[in-house]
C-alpha cells in the first residue's frame, strides 16, 4: 500500500490574540484515510512568526491560519521602521503559496492574506489596510475595535460590531468563552471538490466576529452568509465602558488606571508614561500608532515592551464599570460571501470569514446578566441558555479543506459522514415491452386480406 503523509503547519502566533488552534491539530494530526490502495494522513505542526520569517515554511504542503492577529504584529514592524523584516515575512508567504502551497485563512488569517474593504476607522481597521499581501483578488469588510482604548479615544461602543460576540462572553475561567455564535451559511457552489457530494442546502458553522468577503472576478465562491442579519438571529446588546463615577473622559481613565497592574510596571517613569498617554488618546492628541511607537522607544527592550503590552490588555479586560445600553449591536454580515477559493501561481488558497475548525452548537439564545459596578470584559456581559451539542463539530469540513489546498485531488479527499452524503440514485432499467404473438386466426385473416387487396 502506497503512503502520503501531508504536512501542514498552523500559524500559533500574532500581537496579542490567539484562539482555537489547538483544534486544528485535534482535529487534523494523525488523522489517516484510505483511497484505493493508497494511505494519507495529516502530519500538523505549529509554526511561529519567526519560523516564517527565516522560511522554514518551504516544507509543508499547505498553511493554515486562524483567529489570530498577525496582521497587527506586521503593522508593528511598519510602526517601528522595520520595513526589511516586513517585507521577508510577506515575500516568504507569497513564494510557498506561488510555487504549490496552500492556504488556508479562517477570519484573522482573511484579514491576514486580503486587503480591506470598507474604509478604517480603527487601529484594528487601520492594520489590516495598511498589510497586503497583493495575491488575491477578494477584499474584507471588517470592522474591529480594542473596547475600553476605542472608546476612550472617542469612538462609539458599536465601533467593535460583530467582534462583541466574542468579547461580550468573557474571557475569565468563570465566563462562557464560547467565543462567538453558530450559523447556517449557505451552499453556493455543490460542484466544489471540497462541499461536493454534501446533501444540504445549508451547513452550520461558529462564527466570530470574522469578515464579509467581496470576491473578485477569479474567486469561486463556495458559502454565503444567512440571508438574515445576525443581529436578528442573535440579537446582543450594546454595553458601554464608563470607568469611575459619572463616567465621561476622565472616569474612563481613572478606571482604566485602577484596572492596570500598577505594581508589575516598576519604573515610574512607565507608569506615568501611561497615564499620560490614556489621556492623550483621550483629548485625540495621540493616535494608536504613535502609541504603541511610545511604548517600544521608552522600553529597554522589546522582552519589556511585550510585558508593558500585556499588563495593559489585562488591563483593558478587567476594568469596570460598564453599563447596558437599550440598543441592539449592529452587524452587516446579511448574504455577504463567507468562503471563497482563489489561485495563485501554482497555489490553492480558501478564505473564510467562519471557523471550520471550532465547535458548535444547536439552538440556544443569548441572556445578559446583571448590570452592576462590577461588570468587565474579564467576566463577560453575556450567557447562553437552552442550547445543546456543544460538541458538534465540522471536521469533515475542516479535513477536506486542508487536503484540497496541499494539492490533493478530487478523488483523494478525506471521505464526507455519511449521513451528509447524497443518495445515489439506483440506476434503473428500461422496460422491455414483449411483442404479443399473433394467433393462428389472426395471421389467417392477414393472409386473406393481402390475397383479395382489401
């Protein structure tokens, strides 16, 4: 029996977040099918920034990245002026994928991989614009928010739109950390290699906060979002970050700076750098950018930026107190694309705005818990309630993605459950209409009638 081992790495790096990778290589190392006489199996690695950057990707068939950030840690290195470390990065993913390899984006890796659709408005908006990679057609629309640093410095609590499925549920062990929600996207093209034989019209699949894609001419589109707007199927409310007191401008920072781990910052010169810095973002004399710039020129290295970095985020997530707004979080999603093949060189590349790789669930509805002093992002403004299978997963769906994009063929594929599968139809066989005999009487009757012409 022949034997192909596919490798696949997985980006586990970013800025600061990193979700659900740990379900990629569950759900795909060491799995193995057979076709024909033939065996393969998945052979899953982790991979860093820095592997990418020193080009240790050339041996893997395919790339798969998630829910993570990169795009921002490439907008750093723009921010601090380096430019050549950038460009490597870039030049290294666009020749794998040029010379064979796959791709694979799930939401941060879209935003990743495509340039940005709709106008920025945000530090997080402004990062996916600024990092293109310049090999696909498909755009995103994206809107995305850092809540509590976006609202000190003047932007709505709506800023963060469809992210806030996932921020809303908590981030703290007693929160959900459900992390988004579970939806029917649409079946656009049945003849995919990747979705074909799949016998429904619809497939469920978690969601986010990721993007809306807008295809190019090239693009196969493959899923579409639900026909409803997401606001409407889960409808969440709107929370707002007041800090201390009255709220306003100043109660935000006082509250932040309650929130921000004061005795892990040792130098006071750092503390007060950030103190002055919230309030500077807070009049809109200093933009993200120039920021995080600030923090990197003031650290004696980038070991103590990364800290300085993580303590604020830690920050941001603990600190209190927000209110329960009376509006309903908009988010435009409503028969956007949701997936989408493109080529490039000799390289299949899948873009997906859902997580194929994450959990879901059936049913359920979102609740808001109480709203007192005390409620933060660290422990979440949200709870599901009567939902069910919470370990349902799609990792058929996921299985047959990876093996398409590291250049197998149609009829090598990982198989689909059978219970998604179409009925072959039982071929069936023509009637044979059997000719009746003529009797003794008939053919004598036929034989007169010939003789006398009548």
């Amino acid at each position: 029996m022949g034997e192909r081992i596919i490798k696949i790495a997985v980006l586990n790096d970013g800025w600061q977040f990193i979700y659900g990778n740990g379900n990629f290589d569950k759900i795909l190392d060491k799995y193995s099918w057979q076709i024909n006489n033939k065996k393969f199996e998945f052979d899953v690695k982790l991979i860093k920034h820095d592997d990418v950057l020193e080009d240790k990707i050339r041996n893997f068939d395919a790339i798969l990245v998630g829910a993570v950030d990169e795009y921002i840690n490439l907008y750093r290195l723009k921010l601090l002026g380096k430019t050549d470390e950038y460009s490597k990065w870039i030049k290294n993913i666009q020749n794998f994928i040029k010379n064979g390899g796959g791709y694979g984006g799930h939401c941060g890796g879209a935003n990743l991989i495509c340039e940005l659709y709709n106008e920025p408005e945000t530090f997080l908006e402004r990062a996916i614009k600024a990092v293109n990679f310049g090999i696909v057609e498909t755009k995103t629309y994206q809107k995305g928010s850092i809540p509590v640093l976006d609202q000190i410095g003047g932007l709505p609590p709506t800023a963060q739109e469809g992210a806030a499925y996932m921020n809303y549920d908590g981030f703290g062990p007693n929160a959900p950390q459900m992390g988004g929600i579970p939806l029917d996207f649409i079946i656009k093209d049945r003849n995919h290699p990747i979705l074909k034989g799949y016998n429904r019209e619809t497939i469920k699949i978690f969601w986010g906060g990721g993007p809306g894609l807008i295809p190019g001419d090239k693009a196969k589109v493959l899923l579409s979002y639900p026909k409803e707007e997401l606001s409407s199927l889960y409808p969440l409310h709107v929370w707002e970050y007041v800090g201390v007191g009255k709220g306003g401008r100043i109660g935000m920072i006082v509250g932040l700076i309650k929130s921000i781990l004061w005795e892990a910052i040792e130098e006071i010169e750092m503390r007060r750098l950030l103190a002055k810095s919230l309030r500077e973002i807070s009049l809109k004399k200093l933009t993200m950018e120039e920021f995080i710039k600030r923090i990197y020129e003031r650290a004696r290295d980038e070991k103590e930026a990364k800290i300085i970095l993580k303590i604020l985020k830690e920050g941001l997530l603990k600190a209190k107190d927000w209110r329960r707004l009376d509006q309903i979080m908009p988010v435009k999603r409503a028969n956007m694309v949701a997936m989408v093949e493109e080529i490039y060189g000799d390289g299949r590349i899948i873009i997906s705005g859902p997580h194929p790789e994450d959990k879901i669930w059936d049913n359920g509805r979102i609740v808001d818990v109480e709203d007192t002093k005390e409620n933060c992002l660290w422990e979440g403004f949200m709870r599901w309630k009567d939902y069910k299978d919470l370990n349902r997963e799609n990792a058929w769906l996921l299985r047959r993605e990876a093996a398409w994009i590291a250049g197998l063929d149609e009829d090598e594929l990982p198989p689909i459950p059978e219970e998604y599968l179409e009925k072959e139809a039982i071929p069936t066989k023509p009637i044979k209409i059997e000719e009746r005999k003529e009797t003794f009487i008939e053919a004598l009757i036929r034989f007169f009638r010939r003789l006398f012409g009548k």
